[in-house]
C-alpha cells in the first residue's frame, strides 16, 4: 500500500550513486509499497532530498507532483501557457497549482469557494511574486457558467483531477470547449470504464488524454519538482501528519475516504 515515500537509505543491491545514509525522496513501483517500516525502491525512482524540505514534506511530493510535471509535459506547459487546473485544493490539483505558477504560467483553478483561501493562503502561493492565478467556486453556478461562456477557446492545457475520482464528476464534456483549437491539450487522470477502454483501445477523441503517472525517469522529474518549488518557495502542503501505527492508519484513510483532503496525507514512521 502506497507509493511515496521519503527516508534514509539503509542498502544498496547496485552499482548506483547512492549510498547508505543517504537521504532520499520519490516513489516506490506498483509492486511494492510505501507505507511500512522498509521499503524496496529502483534508484531511477527516487532523488537525493534537498535539507530545505523535510522528511515528512518531500514524501509528500511523489505521485501528485510527478503527475502534475507529466500533464505539464503533455500539455507544452511552459512561462506564460494558460493553464486551467481543476479539482484545485486536492493533492494532485494543489500540485499542479503550485507547479504551473512555479512555470510562470498563468493559471486558473476550479474549487469550492470555501477552499479559496487555503489554495493562495496556506498552500504558500500569496506569498510568492507577479503570480498570475484565477480561483472559480463549481458550487456558484453563475460564476461557473460565466466563466465557461467567456473562455471558449482560451487554455493551452486543462489538468483535470476531479473528473471519474468517485463521485460521478464528469468536466471533460463541458470543459473541452475551453482548449484552444488544435493546440490545446486535456488531460485527465482519473476515469471511468469508458474511458479507460478509449484509452487503451487508442480512441480518445483529439486533444484529450487520459494519463498514468510514468515510471520512466522520475528521478530527472523529481529533481525538477524540487527547482520548481525552491524558486518559488513553496512547499507541499500536508493536511494531515500521522505515526504510523494501526489506529492512525485507519484513521488516515477514513479521512482520504472522507473526499475532504485538502494536500497531502503523511505517515511518519518515526
């Protein structure tokens, strides 16, 4: 069970640049996991960790920050793109939010209004400068069609963490609009049945994309991450930080169940 992790490493099976006490950051494969006291790690899926993040914050990182730098690459992010992050105040969507005004994009992210001010406030973002960031309430029903009516053809990417994420959110339809012609690219990286069988039967429609975190070079990835976040300053932002034993493990996925996470969950082994 999961698949970020941070911590010391206790041995070495290659030849590899690292080295026992080395202190270390990434994410685990899909057959092994993270939540325990030992974990079995390839060196191309884990980066030297930087002393201005701890422990708990650079495990943290992983798979929303490596999915949101991959979307961003599918999308030809780059400074001055326009960005529409939606599902804004979750991990993966905090990520991409962060990750976009950190490429200098100009962004806008879709969140309930009530997450308002811990999207710019305690994520870090109101600190930072020159920063280019738009927030729309999907419970306004106004300001969302609003904001539908007058940004057809606008964004150069659309990362879209909500949609198929368990509650019958569906964005694409409605949103898909919004991409500019041709260029635009969306990205989704949740779905239901449907969608995964247009996406392994190679039928999405044109300009949308259905996305895996990949294994491939996460450790190139990670270190970008790291770039990206110290020359903004912000860090992950961790919404609950539990010991890792059984009743706080328990309790740690009743509140990731709960759909109410805002950041990241971290077990500290500690």
């Amino acid at each position: 069970v999961g698949f970020d992790v941070s911590g010391v490493v206790e041995r070495v099976c290659a030849t590899t640049d690292f080295s026992v006490g080395d202190n270390v950051f990434g994410r685990v494969g899909i057959s092994s996991g993270s939540l325990a006291d030992y974990a079995i790690v390839s060196t191309d899926r884990v980066a030297k960790k930087p002393e201005w993040l701890s422990f708990d914050e650079a495990a943290a990182i992983g798979v929303a920050y490596l999915t949101g730098v991959h979307a961003f690459k599918l999308g030809s992010v780059k400074e001055g793109s326009s960005v529409l992050v939606i599902g804004a105040s979750g991990g993966c969507g905090l990520a991409g939010i962060q990750l976009a005004v950190a490429m200098k994009a100009n962004v806008v992210g879709i969140c309930s209004g009530k997450n308002f001010d811990f999207v710019c406030g305690e994520s870090g973002i109101d600190q930072m400068e020159n920063v280019n960031l738009e927030l729309v309430d999907y419970t306004d029903d106004k300001a969302m069609s609003e904001f539908k009516e007058k940004n057809v053809g606008k964004f150069d990417c659309i990362y879209d963490t909500a949609t198929g994420s368990g509650h019958g959110e569906n964005y694409v339809s409605s949103m898909a609009k919004l991409l500019k012609d041709v260029t635009g690219e969306y990205v989704q990286i949740n779905g239901g049945i449907a969608t995964l069988m247009r996406y392994f039967t190679g039928t999405m429609k044109p300009q949308q994309n259905f996305f895996f975190t990949s294994d491939e070079d996460n450790q190139t990835d990670l270190v970008e991450i790291t770039r990206l976040l110290k020359s903004t300053g912000v860090k992950p932002h961790i919404d609950l930080l539990k010991p890792f034993d059984a009743e706080s493990v328990a309790e740690g996925f009743e509140h990731l169940k709960g759909r109410r996470t805002k950041g990241k969950i971290v077990f500290n082994m500690e």
